[in-house]
C-alpha cells in the first residue's frame, strides 16, 4: 500500500537518526540549555539573517500555536485568522483554552487578504460599542496554507502594514514552511520573511524531523519583541521538553548544508510531476497550489478506484457527487512512489 | 431630550423602589439564603410551570451567560450560536474567557435556524477528524433576540429537537425574555418555554428591575439538571452577590401579580404605536420584529434630524448613505414620551 | 432575634434610598458613562489626593479582586497573599479561575509581614529553577484584615518597598477600608494609602451601600498604571454594571459630607463599646484589633447562650472545648442594638 | 566531567534507538492510531494486570499532569497534594493555568499522610462556608517522590479509602515509577498500584525513553473512569503528538523482556552502591530513601570539592552553612561512572 496521506507519516532524515544514535551516550544538561540548541539557534538566526532574533524549540504545531498566541495576546484581544486557519478548525479549541477568541475572516484559496483585515479593522475601531467586543490583537496566517497555497512577498508586506497599522504583531505559522520556501515560483526567502513579520515558527515534524518546531521572534520593535519570561511560559504550557537537545539536535541538523530546503524541494518537485500527471489525465485540482500538498475533486468511483493502492487524505465534500481529497508528498517521498501513483492516476 | 436608546437607561419599577426602602433596617442572611430569594424563586417556578426547577439569581446578562455557559459545558465542547449572538459579539470574550469557543451559524434575522443547526452537527460528527475539533456542547438562542425578533413554538421544538439529538442541552438568553412573551401574536408562554428548553434566564435588568437575571435549570432530565455545585461556581466566577436579598426583592416583585409581563407588554405597544407611526411616514423597518426593538434603515439626514431630540441607538452602516438605528422602547416609556417621538417622525 | 453577624445584612444609607427614588424617573446612558459615576470618580480622586488616578466601579469584592488580579498579573506570575488572605480561601478559586496561583506566606494576626516577603522573594530569584516556577507578580494585602486587625503606615512603607524592589504593585483589598481608616489609633488616612500603594478598592457593599466596590488605580508610575482597555477586562469578567449609574450615585453620595468614614466610625464606636464590656466581663479576645469586627474565643456554653438572642459569625474551632466567634458591627448598629447585646454578654 | 546531575540527561535504551532506526522507512498513521501503540497498550495492561484499563501517551511529566488534573477535576475543585509536590512547585503553575487550585497539605519525607488528608477533608466539609472554597477534587501522589521517598502498600491503601470516601480519585505521578517499583524493600508492584489507585502515569523520561509517558484510567469504577473525549483534551492541550508511533515504539520496547524494570533496577543498585559509601564515609544523608535520588546534607567546602569532578543537582540550603545536594543515577548509570564517584567522595 502507497501512502501518500500526510507529511508526517515517516520518521526523519537520515542524518537525524544516525545523530540521535551517535550522541546517545553523552549528558547534556535539560532543558534547552545545551550546546546543540545553542548551535541550532545560531543556525535559525543565521539562515533568517536575523542576529537579535530570540528562538525557543518546542515540539509540535498545536502546542507551538497556542504557546506563542496565548504569550503574545494582551487580554483583551483575539487572534485573527481565516476560517479555514488551523487554530480556527483543528486545534480542539487550544486557543479559546487560554481565554482568547479566534476571529475569523473569509479565506482565499487558504489565505487572508489584507483588504478584508483592513476592512475589519476599520469597522471594528469605528464601532462606537467596541469596548465591549473582542479587540484584534494579532494577525495569524499559515506559509503554506491549509490548502498548499503560499503568499507573495507583496501580499505579505500588504498584510504586514495593516496588521501594524493597527497594533498588531503579524504571526506565520510554518509548520510547511520548508514546502513554501521552495515552491516553483515563489519569491520569498526566509530572510524575507524574518525582515517582514514578527514571529514566526519554522516546522520541524512535517520536514524531516522526528518532531520539533522552532519559535523565532525578531526582537525588533514593538511588535516582534518576544515574550517577557517566555521559557516560563512554555514550561507554563506543559511544552518544555525535558531533553530539550533532542530539538536542537534535528534543528541544528536540518539547519546544516541547506538539508532543510534541500529535503522540502524534493518535495515539491516530487508533488509537480504528479500535479503534471494529473493534469495530463484530467483530474479537476481543487487549488492552484504550488507546494507539496494537492487537492483534487474527485468522484466516489474515482476515489475508491484510488484508495484500494494508496491511503490519501479525505477533505470534505465537494457537491452530492464529489470529494475533496489530498495527495501529499514530503520530504522522504522517493521517486519510486512518485512514479507507482502516477501509474495508478 | 427624549431617550429611546436602549430599555437599561431607566432605574426601576415603583414598586422595587419603595420596597427597597421598606426593608432597608431589616436584616438579611447573605448570599441568597434569605426568605425574599425563597419567595421569589417559589413564584418563578409557579410561573414557569416547573416545581422541579432549580432558580439563581445573577446580576448582570454578561455574567449569567459566561457562568451558565460555562458551567454546563463539557471541556471538549463550544456553544453554539447563530453570529449575531450576544456572546459572540458584544461580550467582549467572556465566553472564550472561560475556555470555550463560540461556534457560529448563520443568523436569520436574528434567529438560529434549526435546519443549520441539524447540518453542522451532522457534518461534524461524519468528519473522520472531528477528535480534532471543538464539539458541539450546548446550544445559545435569545428570545427575543438581538434584533427583536422572536421564536414561534414550533421552531423552538425544532431547534431542542436537534439539540437533544446531538446530546446538548439548549439554553435561552431571555435579557428581553418579558418582551418575547408579550409581543402580538407570539404563541410562545413562559410554560411552554419553560416546557420545552433545559435552562433559560429570566431578564430583569432590561425589565424593570435596577439590575438582576434569574437562572432557571428545569432539572427535568440529563440535558436540563443544574450543574453541581452551582453556588460555588457562581462564586468562582465572582457573580454571587453578598446582598442577595437584593435579587430575591427585586423578583419577587416582578412576579407578584402579573407585573412582568403587564410592564413588558405595555413596552410591546408602545413599540407597535411607534412602529405604525414609521410605516404611515414610509420609513424602512430593518428587521420584521413585533418586541420592544425597532431597527430603521434611514440616510444621515434623517439620522441627523431624529438625534437632535431624541438619544437613539446606533447598530451599523447598511450601505454608503444609509445606517440602521434602533428606537427602543422599555418597561419604563410613557404615553407622552411615545407621543413625542411620533410628532419628531 | 439581634443580628451582630456580619457587616452586609442590611440595606444602604438612608441618603442612598432616598437618591435611588428621586432620580429613578431620570434616564442615563449605560456601563458607567453617566454624570453621577463622573462626580463619584472625582470625589474620590479628591478624598485620595490623587488627581491621576483611575476609577471604576464593580458590583462585589470578589469579582473586583479577580479583575484586578488578572488585569495586573503578567501570564507568569501569582499574586502573594497571607495565608488567610481572602482570594486564597473564601473565593471558591476565582483567582486560580483566571490561571494565576495565589502564592502564600504565614499571616500574623491576619497580616502580612514585609520581612517575609522579602525573604521568599530573595529565596524565589535564588533559586537556579526559578524559571519552572510561578513568579511573584503583585502583592494583595487587605485593610482591615480577614481578623479586623490593621496595618501602620510605616508597615505598608516597608511592604510597598519590598514589593517594588521585586518589580511587584501592591493591592490593597479595602472590603472594610472605611473600618481600618476610622479605627482608634490608626495613623493611616486615605490619602497616605493612596500615596503608598499602587491600587486599591474602596469597598461599598460592608459600607454603607447595597453593592459597589471602587478600583482605584493611581497611575503614578509603571506599578500603579491602569491595565489597557481596563473597561473590556471588565466586561469580559462579566463584572460591567449595565446600569452603572447605580454604582455611581452610591459613591457619589458615600463621598459627599464625609459619609463614608463618618459612617464607619460610628461602626468602630460600637465596637470599642462593645470590646470594653467584653474585657469587663473577663471574655477573651482572639485578636487585637480596633476595627468593626471582634473575634472572641469562647465555649460551648457560652456561644449557646449567646446564640440564643443573637446571630453571630462562627469562625472555626480553636481546641477541643474552645470556638472563635465573631460579633461584628456596621454602618447600621444602633446604639439600642448594643445596649441590647452588651447586656445580653 | 561525570554526571550524577539528574536521571534524564541521556539518551534511550539502545534497543530504543536501534528500533527507531529500523522503522524510519515505514509509514504510519498519525496521533497514536498505529499498531505500535497498539502494541504498547496491550503490553502495559498486562503489566497491570488491568485489562480495561484505557491507556494515552503523552510527551512530557507536566503536560501529562496539567491534562489529566484539568480533565478530571471538576471546576468546582482543586486537587490536593503535599506542599513539595511538583505540580505545587516546580510546574510554573500549570495547573492554575487550568483553572484549578492546587490544594497544600504538609509533606512527610516527600510523602502525603493519610491521616492530613482525612483530617483536613473532614475539616472542609464541616465548614459553614465550604461552598465559598474550592473543593478537594482529586489527590496527587508520586511514587517515587520528589525526595526518593516511596509509599508503602499500606500507605497507598489508606490515601486511596479516603481519597474515595471524599470522592476523589487518587492519581500517581510516576515519572520516576520504574525506580519506585524495584526499590530495595518495596511491596509494591505494578500491579498491585493499578488496583489501588484510579489513575497514574508510568514515565518514560526518565527511565530510558527520550521521551513519553503512559497514562493509564483503570475504568473500574466511577473514580478511575477516563474522561469523556479524552483524546480532544489531549489535543486541547497541545499534547497530541503528531508521529505518535515515536511514543508507542518507545514504550513497546520498554515494556518487552521486563527492560522498564530491569534497567531501573539497576539505576537502584548503583544508587545502593553510592549509598553504602556515603554512609561509609560518615556523610549525613538527607532522606531515608531507597531509590535513584540520593539528597546529601554537606558543606559549602565538599560541595565544591565534589563539584570539580561531578555535576550535582543542588537542591536548597539547609542552614547557613550546609546546602542539600543531589545524587542522581539512572537508567543509563555504568558501574564504571559509579566507580569513579565513590572514588571522589
């Protein structure tokens, strides 16, 4: 049976593993204060182009998003996201778990137009009742999104302004943020992003890593500033690892001769030539979406047919007749699997 | 200047005033264990028809939805609301504060729809994910609601219907509940309502009391009983009131002799005077509603006009040149103060 | 039957009742944005000599201390209190509710000793895992006592210092303020305690209204600054009054003529009667103290007697034989009610 | 440099790094739903001879205590542990984060007397006020403690009749449960703490895992029923760990060919060993404890002495001139490192 069902379906990269096993027999001290989180976060800081930033390891996505959100948010306020935002639909309500709303504006294609939070924001402040509503206090967005999309350096400076205009720390999410940085076409690097938006978390579990996603705040003005007592707040969160250099070991890995992007391209070029298949073959794809997750609106016979030989990802509906279901390639994806799905299409 | 800007801008019935001054060297036990709170919720359960009930006593709206809501709902679950709900909206994440997400459906004219309500539950619980997602815990509808419009008793059979089906109890924020009741051609009673949902509050702050709700848990089956150790919850949530008394006196009141309906029911017709006037002069009524709220949709002229003799209520824009505005009428509007405002018209 | 049981079984000042009834044909604008919460806050700011300060009005003790708490307390902190402090007992949790442990020190006689708390905050930034633990946040004290005892001006001087050398505001619970500023003895006035601490709340509910506590905060540097968008935290505590006239009218007239101490005095009068028979009569005095309330150890016998023709407070057993009662004056006693108790001893 | 600094500055089992390696090509579905888990389930019910046992894992010792605390409790309750509890201390108050107290009773070595906690249950419930406190909810226990102390069967016995006779469940934190079962003297088994107690954890941390422990509801009766949705309070928590085959992989292995207990036994041993020198060498041991912490009451001058050659815990000052250090084995200790420290002391 193929799987091409989620991107963290396999354990991590090679070099992760023999690492783990060769460093098996030496003491390090707990909780992120060793030297291999210390080499990892110069790495981080160094691939961003960010020297003032602030990095913290923590070890999956949910636990990552409700750590940062919850530490950043002033009381009074909410984090604002698309509907289709992870923290929004998947997170079993880890956000409203520490005391915060999610509001929620329409997405595209996954992603936030900074019209629509302009708009909202205008409103909001214009509303002469808004001392008893939720204020917005920062902007959440995913880079890739939900839907594999990604954004443009332009959309992001565009939502960036807006999110500051109004006080607002713009957050990214990038539990696939490998996947984004190396998609055909894009024109973000990672230093763009770390010079555009406040904090950021580059994910580790769904590229490469066993588990891990490392936390970086820019410390930069006002709105990147990190958290006072943030390791605090993580222990706070139930989120401290105790052998914190198991996360530095496979950040400070994946940060070394480019693995990190290296693994994710492959990736997307693995999910471009099935893109290409599949269009070649007619399938309807959900999204034009350039990273390693594809949606394609299937019928029931056409999703039967494939689920006998691969184990996809199941969306939603589409209409009484059709789904929406997922391919997703990742970073240990081989050619071999590429080509037996191709075959099946 | 006339004030028809909301039914909360005036103190209380007479009747609560001079019994307040009454028993004012007359000592009572604390925390709502004194006579008046006994008599009260004696004639509350006469009214409701429900000797089984179990009644508190609140102070404020806010406060009774965050400590109900919250009381009742398990911690893997969300209220579920219709977009425009009080909660949702203008409770500045009071409910988020307590750990629960708000889960939204389409309003219609105010009103959840029971249809909506039947597909997002059968859509949840089919999603192979939902583990990963806020559960449908408790149902939220106000009656009327906050755009006066009110329920007929077979779409509040509907909505417990569905509610009961997916396990949740439905709860009735009745701030106007008097109003609801009272409105012309409603053939909803306080029985019935009492009848037909698990645990509703009973408004007095916006009915002719200074201030207080009257929580009533029917504790009629699983859905309806009164959560464990409310009083300490009340507590918890900083809502119990040393001077009970105060909200035992104050309800007893209102119950005593028809008062809170014949005090709301007058509202409803100053409302039904007013709402002749305006459509005789062709003005727009935003909403179909028969309570004490009326919206209009005029321009700003109009606007200007009306506001500079009377304090009106200001809701939203509805397009460029139009806002919507609402004249409220209360417990408390006289024949004189309905005969001015229909010369300003 | 007499009622010496506690300070809040009676009504208000008859100047409260009486304003009640003449402005209650008056309509004011909602949540505090009305002429007499106006004049409250500037008396008060005048009776504080602090022309800075911030004011606002909640409904119960409480309520105020869990909006204050949360509003202050950075995510990682608690509040430290004594032992028999108020929120660490008698609040069923309300601060906990809010996510923040109330951290405890040895109470003597009630109090809290500044030596203490300079020790536990040397010993806390010593310790090398303080960072996986709960940062000392605030100070809360109250003033009078759970025990009616009282702080000196040089005490509050050296609790003050201790806390802001340890970047710590420091709360004062005024539920009995007016008690502890009228005590014979004191050296302590409204505008020192204003001048010394950071926040405070002017309790209204045990002195002489029917419910109301006044927050002041003074706005004079980083420890004592109002928390942004104070007026949400409230409503999100569900603690806004929406009739905040209420409040207002009640402070107003509290503040005016020097009602509110001259009231509290009286109170402080009985109970030095009070005390002075107690001591005749060769009863013992569980504390020292000079405010309202009198906490005497007595037998079973005895406290039989006594509870035959008097309500009184039952604190807890003190040995085997032996039980701590309280007799408590008010705003209210009469000089008949204690003749009546005094020869009933 | 050796290292006795804790039992968790290592890495795992090599059968655990080695399994780890032999997987890392195959795919699995995520968030536990694997057969590896499955696999570890059925392994650690049979170790408890507790077949409807239901069984979790999560990643760390303060998540799993924060989430299965928050799950359990009700919110009208707290839970109650001794004062040097970790929850209490070293937790940075993830457990009020949750909303709940952690109730302090006085601690015997480490350990809860059954007797405190009778007396202060008895006390709580005999209080005219207990409504206005927070409710015991649940007992925490861990086994072995902070101090390496362990309870005997007869202690557990008695904790849990009154735990129950309160109605409370009773919850072993056993991050250190491996050493507390193989200790020299110990009668109790695993099996026998599965009948006795209604919750607990077997940690993996710290005995031989990188990472993981085992959460295990007995399901027996009312008190050790695991809570409704369990999974989406994980989830809730940010404690759903995405590849949760790492943690099923982790305790499989553990949990064949007695490995779990076999290598906490000799982390024991070699604790004995260190023991019998120390008290050879006339050192004052703090704790009569049996297990793999070992506290020594020494001098600023030894402490330094030993500290040029070994990394030491440090634990508190004992008085002014004598410090309490730790001594810590653990699974991974050889008898070559133990040779060398007894050679230094």
């Amino acid at each position: 049976m193929l799987s091409f069902e989620n991107d963290y379906s396999y354990g991590a990269c090679p070099q992760i593993i023999d690492r783990l096993a060769a460093i098996n027999d030496t003491a390090y001290p707990g909780y992120g204060s060793d030297d291999l989180c210390a080499s990892a976060k110069s790495r981080i800081k160094d691939a961003c182009d960010a020297p003032d930033a602030g990095v913290w390891f923590l070890v999956g996505g949910t636990q990552t998003n409700q750590t940062v959100i919850d530490s950043v948010l002033p009381q009074y306020a909410g984090v604002v996201t698309v509907e289709s935002g992870h923290p929004n639909v998947h997170e079993a309500g880890a956000i409203e778990a520490t005391g915060h709303k999610v509001i929620t504006l329409p997405q595209h294609d996954g992603k936030l137009n900074p019209d629509d939070l302009a708009s909202y924001c205008e409103a909001f402040y214009a509303d002469d009742n808004h001392e008893h509503m939720v204020f917005p206090g920062m902007v959440y967005i995913s880079h890739s999104t939900e839907y594999g999309t990604i954004y443009t350096k332009s959309e992001l400076e565009s939502i960036a302004a807006v999110s500051h205009r109004y006080g607002m720390p713009l957050y990214v999410d990038g539990a696939r943020l490998g996947y984004a940085l190396t998609a055909t076409g894009t024109d973000v690097t990672l230093a763009d992003l770390a010079r555009i938006v406040d904090v950021l978390y580059i994910g580790g579990t769904k590229v490469g890593a066993l588990f891990g996603e490392a936390v970086v705040f820019m410390n930069r003005d006002e709105f990147s500033r990190a958290p006072k007592h943030f390791l605090t707040l993580i222990k706070r969160h139930g989120a401290l690892l105790a052998k914190g250099w198991l996360l530095g070991l496979q950040f400070d890995t994946l940060f070394s001769d480019g693995l990190y992007l290296r693994i994710a391209r492959r990736a997307n070029e693995a999910a471009d030539r099935i893109r290409a298949a599949l269009r070649e073959r007619g399938y309807t794809l959900t999204f034009d979406a350039p990273t390693n997750q594809i949606f394609i609106t299937v019928d029931a016979a056409t999703r039967q047919r494939l689920e006998r030989h691969v184990r996809l990802g199941f969306m939603e509906k589409a209409d009484d007749t059709h789904v929406v279901v997922r391919i997703c390639t990742g970073w240990s994806t081989t050619d071999e699997q590429v080509d037996e799905l191709i075959a099946l299409l």
